[in-house]
C-alpha cells in the first residue's frame, strides 16, 4: 500500500511533499494500531463475555490474560500492511 502511494507522489508532487504523505500514512497506520491494542486490551474481559459466553473460572482468567497479550497484533498487523 505504501509503496504505490508514494511511487505516484513522486512522480506527481515535490520529493517533500511526498515524503509528507507517506509519513501520515505510516503514522496514522501506528496510531490507530496503538489505540485498537491499548482498547482491546482494557475491553479484554467485555469481549470474552461476548463472544466465548460459556467460558468462567479459571478458564476465563486465562482467556481474558492471553488476549490481553495478543492484542498487540492488531498493531503488527497494521504497520506489515504497509
């Protein structure tokens, strides 16, 4: 995604600005990342009761924990699309 947009910016508008409108897509792409780990993160246990409804106990301390640790796949995700 990152590499057409600023393929066609180089060839269409000055090397600065081009280097501008990568740099918004990247940030923006790490910014939302963040955000979406850090609130799932905190929504971790909301999610589980919405999703995995029969899980209680210890069971669902252990999913609420491991999602907790793999939210910030969403943030992974989000910078190897670029």
């Amino acid at each position: 995604m990152l590499v057409p947009l600023f393929v066609d910016a180089l060839a269409n508008k000055a090397e600065r600005d081009a280097w501008r409108d990568v740099a918004n897509v990247f940030w923006t792409s790490v910014v939302a990342g963040t955000v979406a780990s850090v609130a799932l993160v905190f929504a971790a246990p909301a999610v589980l009761r919405l999703t995995a409804a029969g899980l209680e106990g210890p069971d669902f301390d252990l999913a609420v924990a491991l999602l907790r640790m793999f939210a910030f796949q969403i943030l992974f995700y989000a910078l190897n699309a670029l």
